[in-house]
C-alpha cells in the first residue's frame, strides 16, 4: 500500500513540476492592400472570420500600416489610407474593430501587425517618401553608385532609415498609439523591422553613425564598406570590403535597439500584450537586410564568415513572445533538397541568395535552422506563403502540414486573399487536419 502511495505522490510531484507544452496556433494573415475591399464591410468581415474559424486556425493578423506608411485607422500621427484600387473607406471606418468582434464572436485571437520602416510604394510612387517625408528614404549603394530608394524603380518597397533618429521616433510614436487605441487585442506583430537590402542605407548620416559606433575618426566611404562587380554574363555581385563585417554588425545592432525600445514602450502601457516579428528564414544571408532574429545564445561567427565575433550581441529573440518565420521555398523536405538541389522557386525576397542553398533551404529544414539559433527562447512559428504555390495544389498541402509539424509554435499562412483567389479551402482544411 505504502508503495502504491509513494508511487501517486512521485506522480503527482512530477505532474505539478511539469509545465504542459502550450498547444500550436494557427494564424491567417489578412494582408492590408490585398483585401482592402474584402475586409471594408463588417458583414464581409464577418463572413470572412467565420470561415477561417472553420478551417481549423485559431486566430487571425490583421495588418494595419501598409508599405506606404499609411495606416487602417483614425491616426494623429500617420496619413489614413482611405482608398486603394478604387475602393474607398471613411476615415470613421474602424476595420480593427470590426475584426476583432468578429474574432470574438468565432472564437479567435486576434492580433495585428504593422510595417515598420517602410514608406513608399515605387511601382505607385505613393507613400510617406513621396510626399510628408522624402528626406527619410533609404539611400542605396547600387552598383557603386548612390541612389535614392524612390529612383529604384526594380524595386517596389520604398523604405525608410532605419538610423535615422526621426524616422525611429516617428515609428514609436504610432506603435504607442497604437497600443493606447486597441487595449483589448491580443498582439502586435512587427513587419519588415529591417533594411531594404545589402545595398541599404548609405546616407551620410548612416556612415557618420557608424564611424561613431566602430571607433573610426571619420565617416568612411561606401566603397571601404563593400564593392559592386559585374561578371560576365551581366549580373551584379556585391564584395566585402575593409568595414564590412563591422557594418553588418552595427546594421544588425540599429534594429536591436528599435526592438529593445519598441518592447520597453509598448509593455509600459500593456504589459499583457504579445509582441511578435515577422521576418524571412533563410538566416544565412538574412544580413542583408540587417535582421539577427536569433537568440543572444547563438553565436552565428562560428557558422558564418559575415558574422563578427560580437554579432551575436544583436540577437534579438529573447525580446519576443512570438517569432513568425518566413519558410517561403517551394521544397518542402529536405529529402527533396537532396532530390533537386537547383530547382528555384518563384518567391525572391530581399536577402535571399539563390546561391547559398542548403538543407534550410526547405520547410522542413528551415523550420529546424529557425528552431535551433532561436535556441528555444520563442515560440516559433512556420510561414507559408500560398502563391508560392500556383499550380502545385497537393505541394501546397504538404507544405502546410510540414510547417505545423515542424515548429513549436504552429504555422501562419500568408494570405487569405489566395486561399480566396485560388479556392484551396477544402485543401487547406485537410492539411491542417493531416498534422500530427
């Protein structure tokens, strides 16, 4: 009897020392522009969250601050975007409401993210960069030569200086806003917390900081920093020069701090609200956009020679509640990797080197690599991005299922509109069901 005792007493203690892992979320991202008719009545916004309720995800992101700078609500701060595509909203229109009522009454979370240096639309020319603030754009070293960001025309997403101390104010200044405004929302995801690429930003002011932060007695030029080169088939190839890896390391310390302050002010006035990011996996060149999303506890010098010995300093992870991962490759497996090690697929973002492929370079293998330099410090979730996808509806399904699978955290599919454009909600409803 004593031992069957000690035995419910042993089982007991273990149970009440064991916390339960929490279980996996399931996010569907509502992209601010690519439903900004869809989500501007309150009965389609109804219609909308019931359905994703349906699918079997708990909860939604609504993004409210488009790559304009222009923002879904009533703002003292930032210009209201009240039409896009020809649909137009009333400043008194408050979509965020009216998701989260419809969160509410379905049974979802809800959360929101908003695009942090971005401002401007270069496919449009539309955005803070183009008409409040020009003077804050990011200036590019571009084939070795300076350019502002609005005259890249190749490229759509117009940012901001990110060590630009106005630019950063501005930014906090509408995160507490923000904050203050929805008090009952679950969380805030940041977005595109980064540079634009490897080329940004050169502007004078930058160069000075960074000869204040590397000890230098004056500003170097960018061609001390790094150097374009064409080969010869046409392409351009960027070189690391003398400050090369020091200017890494102080780009991936700007965003650190913003981070360090934006958590500092937001948690002063909700300490309850869950504070996420949202970047791209593929860590070993995610440098070119400045971001080490990584634990403090990695440190990436011993696997990469862009990494200075202080890089890892500019980790950032243990800042987060949430960490949302981008697994945006068209091989789901790493057994596929092994199979087509050169296929490519049609998602290219900034930061993603078509030539420094690995096992990561996959769902599976991804979702391993975020997990490991996380170091277990954040929850972390698997990004799909659905469009990735076109034509291959059953690789869609896995990937989904993978990415559940694969990540302690869940997965967060991007985006509702081509669930809707695709119609792949009866497969996007069995791949969930599918994960273990």
């Amino acid at each position: 009897m004593k031992r069957i005792l000690y035995i419910v007493l042993a089982a007991a203690l273990f149970m009440s020392c064991t916390t339960p892992e929490p279980p996996k979320k399931l996010y569907m991202w509502l992209d601010c522009e690519a439903n900004f008719e869809r989500l501007s009545t309150p009965d389609s916004v109804d219609y909308y969250m019931a359905r994703i309720k349906e699918l079997g995800f708990t909860d939604v992101v609504a993004d409210m601050k488009s790559i304009m700078g222009e923002v879904l609500y009533k703002s003292d701060i930032a210009p209201y975007m009240g039409e896009w595509n020809g649909t137009v909203r009333s400043e008194d229109y408050d979509m965020l409401a009216e998701v989260e009522a419809a969160c509410r009454k379905h049974g979802l979370g809800c959360y929101t993210s908003l695009n942090i240096f971005c401002g401007g639309h270069n496919f449009v020319k539309r955005g803070i960069i183009y008409n409040e603030h020009p003077e804050w754009q990011s200036i590019g070293w571009w084939h070795n030569q300076l350019i502002p960001v609005n005259e890249m025309k190749f490229n759509y997403n117009g940012m901001v200086n990110p060590a630009n101390p106005e630019v950063r104010e501005y930014q906090l200044a509408i995160l507490e806003e923000f904050t203050r405004r929805y008090p009952t929302i679950d969380g805030i995801i940041f977005d595109r917390v980064r540079y634009d690429d490897i080329w940004a930003d050169f502007s004078p002011l930058s160069l000075a900081d960074f000869a204040a932060y590397a000890g230098l007695e004056e500003a170097p030029r960018p061609e001390e920093i790094m150097t374009w080169h064409e080969d010869a088939e046409g392409k351009w190839h960027h070189k690391p020069e003398a400050h090369f890896k020091l200017w890494m390391e102080y780009r991936a310390n700007v965003i650190k701090s913003f981070v360090e302050e934006a958590h500092k002010r937001i948690k002063a006035i909700n300490p309850n609200l869950v504070l996420g990011d949202y970047t791209g996996a593929w860590y070993p060149t995610y440098h070119y956009v400045g971001v080490n999303w990584a634990s403090e506890k990695y440190n990436p010098a011993e696997d990469f020679d862009w990494a200075s010995e202080n890089y890892y300093k500019t980790g950032y992870a243990e800042l987060l509640d949430v960490y949302m991962t981008g697994l945006y490759y068209t091989l789901v497996t790493k057994e596929e990797v092994d199979d087509q090690y050169q296929s490519v697929g049609q998602r290219t973002e900034a930061g993603m080197d078509a030539e420094a492929r690995n096992y990561w370079y996959c769902v599976e293998g991804g979702a391993e690599m975020a997990q490991k330099i996380t170091c277990g410090v954040v929850p972390v979730v698997g990004s799909i991005y659905v469009e990735q996808y076109q034509g291959d509806e059953e690789r869609f399904g896995r990937a989904v299922t993978q990415a559940i699978e694969s990540c302690s955290g869940g997965m967060m599919l991007f985006d509702l509109c081509h669930i809707v454009a695709h119609d792949w909600w009866g497969t996007l409803q069995k791949a969930i069901e599918r994960a273990e």
